[in-house]
C-alpha cells in the first residue's frame, strides 16, 4: 500500500517551497504576463491566494496519478484541501487585520503555513474517510471556476478589497 502520510509530508513541504518561490517568480521573469497568471502580480490578498493554490493544484494532479487506485477518494479529498486552504487565506488575513488594525508580515506568513497545513490535514483525514466522496464532481468544478477566475482576475480584478493592495502592506517582492 502506497504511504498516504508520506506523499502528504512532501507535498506540504512542496506547497510551502514552491509557494514561497512563487512570490518572487512574477518579477524574476521581468513581470511576464503568462507567469502573472499562476504567480503574485501585486500585493493583494486575492494575488496571495495564489501561493497555495497553483502549488497544491499541481502536487495533487501528482498524488491523484500515483494513489487514486489505492485511495478512491483522493480526488475529492484534495479538492476540498484546495478549496479550503485556499479560501482560509482572506479569511485570516481579514480577521487578524481587523483585530489588530493593519497587517504584519510574519502573521501573513504564518496564514499561508496554517493553510497549507489545514489543507493537507484535511485532505489526508477525507482521504482515509471518504467523508467527501459523494461531492467529487461539485468540488472538482469549483476547483476549476477558481482556477479561471485567477487566470482572470490577474489583469482584470473587480473594485473589492480582496483585490486590491492593501494599504499597510509591507512589499519584499
């Protein structure tokens, strides 16, 4: 039988690599627009969310092609990480915010490793319990209307907080 815990330590560990280098590639590439589409262009929350997203997306497609035979319900387990530690990011960011005024950079980092953790955490108990099997194509579709709304909202984000800048932000981009 395949190690579930081990694929889901690594993948934590590559959610957290590529995502913390995801931050920095959009200006590496000389602010490319395809690169913008999967990596921060800008400082927002919305931007931000990015970092979790497109490195779990990947890592799970991965997962999926090597467990799905020994784990039936990995695909809808790992969408509903996706989905969760995705959406968990603004969620404590504006929370946090709101109680404390502005934003601080170590707790911004410390939202994106909560959520990858709660995202691999939760994907590894529906995993094992099926507890979202009977969801599969729902979760599937929303990760996919999320994935076009990024490639999307990129270059035309609405007039909502979530896509703009914060104002007390600290760039080290």
């Amino acid at each position: 039988m395949k190690n579930l815990k081990g694929f889901t330590i690594i993948g934590i560990l590559f959610v957290l690599l590529m995502g913390t280098l995801a931050h920095f590639i959009y200006g590496w590439s000389g602010n490319h627009p395809a690169v913008g589409l999967f990596t921060p262009v800008n400082e927002s929350i919305w931007e931000h969310m990015k970092l979790l997203f497109f490195p779990m997306l990947i890592y799970a497609f991965f997962t999926i092609l090597r467990l799905k035979e020994v784990y039936p319900c990995i695909i809808s387990s790992l969408c509903f990480g996706i989905l969760t530690g995705t959406l968990l990011i603004p969620v404590l960011f504006y929370a946090y915010t709101f109680i404390l005024g502005r934003n601080y950079l170590i707790l911004d980092i410390g939202i994106f490793i909560v959520s990858t953790l709660t995202a691999f955490l939760l994907s590894y108990r529906l995993t094992l319990s099926c507890g979202a099997k009977s969801y599969t194509v729902m979760l599937c579709i929303l990760v996919c209307i999320l994935f076009v709304c990024f490639l999307f909202f990129t270059y035309h984000p609405p007039d909502l907080d979530l896509f703009a800048v914060p104002c007390t932000a600290i760039s080290i981009s």
